[in-house]
C-alpha cells in the first residue's frame, strides 16, 4: 500500500511484516522509512533469504491530511490489538498485506476426528453404564451409529428413551433430565478409564499436524459436544500434557445448542478473537460439517468409521484421514484464504 513521505524529523510508527510471519514495529523513531526498510531488508535476507517484505507507517500524533489520534486507536482496535502494545494479530501477520502467508485459527472437533472413539469408546461406555445402573437395553453398532447423528450424550440417551420407553417407569420431565445426567456421569467416567487404559488411540497424522501447527504459530482449538471432561482427558492422555496446555478447548454444555447448530465454533472464535472467515474447521460428520459452516468456517472432513458413507458435498476438502490425505499446514492455509 501507498506509504506517506517522511522527512528525517518526522516522529512516526514504523510497522514491518515479513513474509514468514514476523513483524518489526518501530514506535516514535526518527529513522527515515526507506532506511529503515532497507534495514529489515537487508537482515531479513541474511537470515532467511531472499523473502518479500511490506510495510506501512501510522504517524504517533495527530497530522493534517493523515491519520488522527482517533483513526489511530479505530485502527488499532480494528487490527484486534494496539500496534503500541506489540500484540499481533494473525490477520496482521501475512506478506504483502494479504492473509496467505501469516497464522490462521485451526478447530478441531474431537471424537473422531482426533480420535476413533464413538464405537469402541463412548458406545463401549454407555452399555457399560446402562447394565451398572440397571437400564435393558443395548446400542450395537448399527444402533449407536444412528444415533451419533444427534449431537450430545445427553441427547442420544432422551431420543432414545423417548422411541423406547423410559427406564423404571420415570414419567416426570425434571425426574427423566436429572437420571439422564447422572447416567451420562457415570458413563463419562467409564469412557475415562477406557481412554486412560490406551485402548483408543490417536487417529493418524493428528499430533504431527498439531504440532507443525503450532510451530506456525497457528491459533487453535478444540470444538466437541462431548463432557468437557471427557475432551480434556483425552487430550491430554493421547497429545500429552504439553499439548493439552496450549490448546483451549470448549465442549459439552457451553452452549445450549449443539451440532448441527453453529454455537460451540461461535464461541470459540469469540473468545479467542478469531476471525470465523479465515478459521478451519476439523470434522468428521454431517453435523459438524453443517455447524462449521453456519458459522461461517471452512471446514476439512476426515471420514471416520460411522460417518464414512455420509453426505459431505459441502465440505471444502475430504480426506479418509489427515495422514493418508497428506493433510499438511499448507494445505489447511490453502483452504483458509479461499
């Protein structure tokens, strides 16, 4: 963009973004912007090679026919963080003013997605609970992928007992919702162990790309209808405890909505600042493809075992998992500037 001449005298705010992602901010210097600019130039080039570099100036007071205090702090607001308090953005971070280059959000949903864990861990959970506390009745594989189709545990055992009957002759709403919840209690507690016991484990490609994503300075987070409890410890058993303190995770009943609605990624973009337009989305099901593009997210589905034969036609890349589909940062960077 058109940057303002300056004389040598002129206090101003020098802003650099190289095209790795780095960026130079000289507040109230004297140095002439073309010098200064040969400068980044010339050490960005030492370091990392020949790399384009861009660049704008903001005058630290008020100038005629430039940008006043006001447009300063508008601008800065806008940008997601004062320029003086050093916070960068990661729509500030690209080269040549574009977003293809800098960090961009990544949310992951969690079961299977990270993990296969729907039919050998929460179904294995919920029949397990069912028999402790006295319930006849039985998901087989065919049943519980049906009813995965409905976002929530919670949700899953009312659909259920409302086609089949309810247990123990329960008939009250606030007596069927409080046995719901205390059966769905034991069951995460159950889907714990099953977790902590390494019988589920990882889906391929998930911590190398996690990582690598990290190392890029990506946001990222994990978006789940499942227990926050549940989430939390399978991040942390499976990623480990470096990972698991890194990546905010927002899940289970923080939001009222669930899956297909778009809620639980809203609300991840609004706390963590994300710009829902530049976010990818990791899914692995009709519902999660429907609720990441509500909210207006690109979305990646990795199949898994009970949504391989699901209708993603509007998912912008499908994948069978994010190894064998060489789902790298690159690709996922690609899918975000679209």
């Amino acid at each position: 963009q058109k940057v303002p001449r300056y004389s040598s005298t002129r206090q101003c705010v020098l802003r650099w973004t190289l095209s790795c992602g780095v960026t130079v901010v000289l507040p109230n210097t004297r140095v002439p912007p073309k010098m200064f600019g040969l400068f980044v130039f010339a050490v960005s080039f030492s370091l990392l090679g020949p790399v384009p570099v861009s660049g704008f100036l903001l005058p630290s007071r008020a100038s005629p026919g430039l940008m006043d205090g006001d447009s300063y702090q508008g601008r800065s607001k806008q940008m997601g963080a004062s320029l003086d308090s050093g916070l960068k953005p990661f729509s500030a971070l690209s080269s040549g003013g574009g977003q293809e280059a800098g960090p961009f959000p990544i949310l992951f949903d969690c079961d299977g997605v990270l993990a296969d864990t729907e039919p050998d861990g929460h179904r294995v959970a919920f029949n397990e609970a069912f028999v402790k506390k006295g319930v006849e009745t039985e998901w087989d594989v065919d049943l519980y992928g049906k009813l995965t189709e409905i976002g929530g545990g919670k949700e899953r055992m009312t659909h259920h007992f409302n086609t089949i009957g309810w247990p123990h002759g329960l008939s009250d709403p606030e007596e069927k919702k409080a046995f719901v919840q205390e059966l769905h209690l034991l069951k995460t507690s159950l889907f714990n162990d099953l977790i902590s016991s390494g019988k589920v484990p990882l889906r391929p490609g998930v911590k190398e790309l996690i990582e690598t994503a990290f190392a890029a300075g990506c946001p990222m987070a994990v978006c789940s209808t499942s227990n926050e409890k549940a989430v939390n410890n399978l991040v942390k058993v499976l990623l480990g405890d470096d990972i698991h303190s890194r990546l905010p995770i927002f899940a289970g009943d923080v939001v009222k909505k669930k899956k297909p609605q778009p809620d639980i990624y809203l609300l991840a973009a609004e706390k963590l600042n994300l710009d829902p337009k530049r976010c990818v989305v990791v899914e692995d099901s009709k519902i999660g493809l429907e609720a990441a593009k509500e909210a207006g997210m690109k979305c990646l589905v990795t199949r898994s075992t009970y949504t391989r034969d699901e209708d993603f036609s509007g998912a912008d890349l499908v994948v069978s998992d994010l190894e064998e589909g060489g789902v790298t940062v690159d690709v996922l960077r690609e899918l975000s500037s679209r």
